[in-house]
C-alpha cells in the first residue's frame, strides 16, 4: 500500500504583470514521530529544491518551536 503524506498545498498570486509570490501551507511531522526533527528539515530541504521561485512564504504547522532543536534553527 502506497503511504501518503501531507507536507503542503501550494497557491501563486500574481502581484504585477512580472511578480508572483508563492504561498506554500505546510504540514511538517509531529514530535510524535520517529526521529522528527530530521523528517522535518528533510521535508523542507524538498520544498527549497522543488519550488521554482525565490518569492515564496510558508504558513501553517510546522510542529516547532523557537529553540526546539538547533538543527531547525539554521
């Protein structure tokens, strides 16, 4: 069986006729999770490689928080 996974749902808004910024609403792994630090910062090293603007803001649950771990941090 095939898992799935929610890790975010994407919306582009056009700004002006030459800028668009992309709203990107995330769901990273609970501390529930097996080993869920490194899920997350893997989840979000997938994100940066796959989008294909700089103009980008992520909303949503992260499922850290400030000084949770120093890895999530950088």
């Amino acid at each position: 069986a095939k898992k799935t996974t929610k890790e975010y749902i994407q919306a582009r808004f056009g700004i002006n006729a030459r800028v668009t910024i992309d709203v990107l609403n995330v769901h990273l792994h609970s501390n529930r999770s097996k080993n869920s630090e490194e899920k997350r910062c893997q989840a979000l090293d997938r994100l940066f490689t796959q989008l294909e603007t700089k103009n980008f803001l992520l909303i949503g649950d992260m499922n850290f928080g400030d000084f949770d771990a120093p890895k999530e941090q950088e």
